[in-house]
C-alpha cells in the first residue's frame, strides 16, 4: 500500500463529504496499491472509506496476496462478483469510480437499495494529477525515450514508404527501448494530417507532404506523448506559415506555465495566436490533456478549465492547425509544472525541417 497517498485520498474524500469509495481503474488501483490488474470483464474494485481502511475485491484468477495492511477478498467465475462487496459496503452515499462497469454498478445496487451512488473519482484524481518525484523521474525518462523514437521515424522517411510502415518502425523502435507495449502513433501524410485522429494506412509519401508523428507508449507504465511534424523534399509558403503559428502558439503557452496560472489562459493564449494569424476555426480541439499512468488523465487544457498550475501537474501542450483535403500541423510536449515555473520534457527540436 502506498500509504502516502491514501492519506492524500482519505483527505480529499473528507473534503469532498465522501465516507467511502469504489476503485476500480486499472491505474488507480495501481497508484495505491502496487497492484497492477487488468481485469478485463471481471471486478476488480477497491474498497476504501474515509479513514483509511482499504479492502481489494477481485477474481481469484488474478492472483492477488493478501496482506493485514490490505486484505484481499476474492471470487470464482461463475460466482456473483459483487456479493462479497455489496456486504461490505456502508448504506448512504458511495462514490463509485467513472470507469466502472454499469453490469457490476447494477449488481450492487439490486443488492444493495440503500445505497446512493454518485461519481466517486474525484478524490484520487485530484492526488493523481500531482506526481511525486518518483512519477517526475519516470514521465522524464519516457519522454527521453519519445525524443530518440521520434529521431528514428523521421530518419527513415523515404522514397514510396507508406504510413503504416513508419507507423510499425514507431512500434519497433518503442519496445527497444523498453515500451511496455508496442507504441501507439498516429502517422499522417498531406491531406490525411488535416484528421486529427487519422490512423495510419498505407497512403504513400508524396513530395511536398507534411508528415505528422503523433506517438505516445507507456514506458514503466508512465506515458510518454509528443507530436512533431516535418515536410518531406519541399515546403510550401502557405505550409511554412502554418508551421511557424504553431510554433509560435505551442512555445507561447509553455512560457506561461508557472504555478497559479489557470489552465483556460493557456488554452486561450495558444488560441489567439492562430486566431490572429487568421486560423482560428482550423485548430479544432483542446490545447492539451494530463498524462502519467493514463495518457489522457486529468487535467483538462481547454477554455473552461479554470483550474490554477500546481507543482507536479504534467500535461500536453499541443496546438494544431487542420486545413481539409490540404494539411495539417501540430506540435506537442508535455510539460511540468515546476515550483516556479515550467520544465519541458521532450527536446527533440521544433525548428521546421524539410526532409529527403
């Protein structure tokens, strides 16, 4: 148990009048336990009330040790899986986790009628969005891994590769470096770059692409994620102004990021500068995401979120300009927010590159 956190959890519960929780991410589970579960269709759930007491519920295929600190309480397949939880928990209000399954949220209330659930995820994202130094170390070292990845895909653009063949180099070269998983990406040539979230096919280079790698893994189980964007033998005036209002938008909103400045100022700070460079209804989507054990995890960077910068929050800044059947360009870091301002974790360059 992670008992440094659950303290944390406890005092949010107290704050936000919450007696008792349910757990049931794989990640979250994860921070305050140690545990890593991915239960797929079966429960897995932790118990946890406001003055600490923590109970894991779980099938016992997942071979989890019990423990006095953390006892385990386990079913079999083809047992009701909430049983055991719906004796346990309190009558009155219970937060309940926004990932849990709605067939085991029903279960327990058939079993259970005088309990009230309500969202319950609030407390341990609050403590989850603050990374301690151990979580610093590693989003500093996956990010490192997503600069030499990123190096990789673009020295091996090339006459007639396709997408999905950078897009399998991206996964390659991610588990050499000790991805837990193959790497996620999105690789967009030309036109396909003005889809935000176009997936990579086997669409063939042209002279005169632009050419986005948006790619992001966890590494240790913290998630890297960055998004440079290069052109491909030749670069158009009206790509080049493009590219360089990106820039200027992504390098303008890291320099404000300090302790006390409200998410929404950064959102609207990159905004404005391609609303000014004349843009403004091509970039299409929030300025950016948290990310640590969950690639996108609060907090949102958008125009509503009037959250203030605290030391430790880790997030994406990536402001993006979509011109349909055309192009597109985006730039992404992750950054941190230090005690007195900010630390940019990717360093591969942003000056514009023509590549081939």
């Amino acid at each position: 148990m992670e008992m440094s956190r659950i303290s944390r959890v406890t005092a949010e519960m107290k704050a936000a009048g919450l007696s008792q929780i349910l757990i049931t991410a794989t990640t979250s589970v994860y921070y305050l336990t140690g545990f890593w579960v991915e239960p797929h269709e079966r429960l897995l759930a932790l118990y946890l009330d406001a003055e600490g007491k923590a109970v894991l519920y779980g099938n016992e295929i997942f071979g989890l040790p019990s423990t006095p600190e953390l006892p385990v309480v386990t079913h079999k397949d083809g047992e009701d899986p909430v049983a055991d939880l719906a004796r346990a928990v309190q009558p009155g209000t219970l937060g309940v986790d926004k990932f849990w399954y709605s067939k085991f949220l029903i279960g327990l209330m058939e079993h259970r009628p005088d309990v009230r659930p309500v969202h319950g995820s609030m407390p341990v994202d609050l403590c989850r969005k603050l990374k301690d130094e151990a979580e610093r170390a590693a989003m500093r070292h996956s990010s490192a891994m997503n600069d030499q990845v990123v190096a990789a895909a673009i020295g091996a653009i090339r006459p007639g590769v396709r997408e999905n063949e950078l897009a399998a180099l991206v996964n390659r070269e991610f588990v050499a470096r000790g991805a837990d998983c193959e790497g996620r990406q999105l690789v967009c040539f030309g036109a396909n770059g003005a889809d935000p979230h176009h997936s990579g096919d086997s669409t063939v280079l042209q002279p005169g692409d632009s050419v986005i790698f948006d790619i992001f893994t966890p590494i240790s189980r913290y998630w890297c994620d960055m998004t440079r964007t290069v052109f491909y033998q030749t670069v158009s005036d009206k790509q080049r102004e493009v590219y360089e209002l990106v820039r200027q938008a992504n390098e303008a909103a890291e320099a404000m990021v300090r302790p006390g400045v409200l998410l929404s100022d950064l959102d609207r700070c990159a905004r404005d500068i391609i609303t000014k460079g004349g843009y403004g209804p091509y970039f299409t989507h929030r300025l950016g995401h948290g990310c640590g054990l969950d690639c996108h995890e609060p907090p949102d960077v958008s125009g509503v979120s009037d959250t203030p910068l605290e030391p430790g929050m880790v997030f994406s800044v990536e402001p993006g300009i979509y011109l349909p059947g055309k192009f597109g360009v985006r730039i992404e870091d992750l950054v941190l927010v230090t005690e007195d301002g900010c630390e940019v974790l990717n360093h591969y360059p942003k000056d514009l590159q023509v590549v081939g």
